[in-house]
C-alpha cells in the first residue's frame, strides 16, 4: 500500500499490553513489557494494516514497549487509543497472547493532506487509485457485493494510503458525486 511518492506512512506507534487481572501478579514488575514474540507479532500488523514493512524497519530500529493497561471492551478500547491519537489517522492491531495477555500496537500516520491538497498531480493520482480500485471490484464483482461500501472501503484505504484525513478528502467526494452525476445523466438520455 506504498503512495507513489515515497512518503512516510508512519508517524507514531505505541504500545499497550491488557492485563487479565489473574495475570496481574506477573506484570507487577516495574519497566515496560515487551512481547516475547515481537517480531512474530509485529510483522503481523504490518500485514493487517498493509504497512508494507514499514512498521516492521521501525521496530526494529527504534523498538516497541507495552504500556500495561486494564482490560477494556472492544468499544473502551477504541475509545483509549482514540484518545492517545492527535488525529483521526490511526489504525490498531491486536493480538492475544498465551498468557491471556491482549497486545495492541496503535499506529499513527503522517498526515499528507496538506502536500497532496495543494498538488493537482498529487490529488489526480489519488483519483486514479479509485478509478483502479473501482475497476478492480467491478472486475471481480459478486451479485451480492454492495458498491457503496466498497466505495467506503476505498476511501479508508485512501486515507492511510496517502496521509489524508476523512474530513479532508472533499475532492475525493466531489469527484464521486460528479461521476455519479455524469452516469444519472447518461442514464437518461
């Protein structure tokens, strides 16, 4: 999922380790912990959020420690590493362990919008990635597969893809609107 401009995708990481309360008596040390599989789980999430490697030459150069949390539903979670962010450009991965031990690595990304915005052959090859994208699902489209959640799916892809926050990528919806403009359009003629 490299953008064609070699921009790093990667702002921040962080760590976070939910520790079961049965467990807590092994974690009492003090100091960070540290996945005993990290490299296992680390290349892991870089797959899942398509970092392409990315992650992976980041931990390996900088490290990665786990702050000790308590458990949290699914929905606290996301409400921590929400809070933990400066923008809306993050994704999470998660993986438990053996232990029990529920590890998260939270990824920030770099936000790009404002390079790209101002670029008209930046935002066009954005387009061209939805245009590829679209052809792509249309290619391989199953009668149950829904159009406008893919479009969703893209626009997520987007985001992380090229550092552009959601609430950022009016050109992207604006040019939605006009194809589908153009296709009502012919529909009628």
């Amino acid at each position: 999922m490299t953008n064609p401009w070699n921009l790093p995708k990667i702002s921040k990481i962080s760590g976070f380790a939910e520790i079961p309360p049965s467990q807590s008596i092994l974690f009492d040390l003090p100091g960070p912990l540290y996945w005993t599989h990290s490299s296992e789980f680390i290349a892991q999430a870089d797959r899942q959020l398509e970092l392409e490697g990315e992650l992976v030459d980041l931990v390996r150069q900088k490290g990665i420690s786990f702050e000790k949390i308590e458990v949290l539903p699914d929905a606290s979670q996301q409400s921590l590493l929400s809070s933990r962010c400066k923008s809306d450009l993050w994704q999470a991965y998660s993986e438990t362990g053996k232990s029990g031990v529920r590890y998260t690595v939270l990824v920030e990304y770099c936000d790009h919008s404002e390079t790209i915005l101002a670029d008209g052959v930046m935002k066009e090859q954005v387009i061209q990635y939805f245009h590829r994208e679209m052809a792509r699902f249309l290619f391989l489209q199953k009668a149950s597969d829904d159009s406008l959640e893919f479009i969703n799916q893209i626009g997520k892809r987007i985001m992380y893809k090229f550092g552009i926050p959601y609430r950022k990528m009016g050109f992207f919806f604006d040019h939605i609107k006009r194809m589908a403009g153009s296709f009502r359009s012919s529909q009628t003629e």
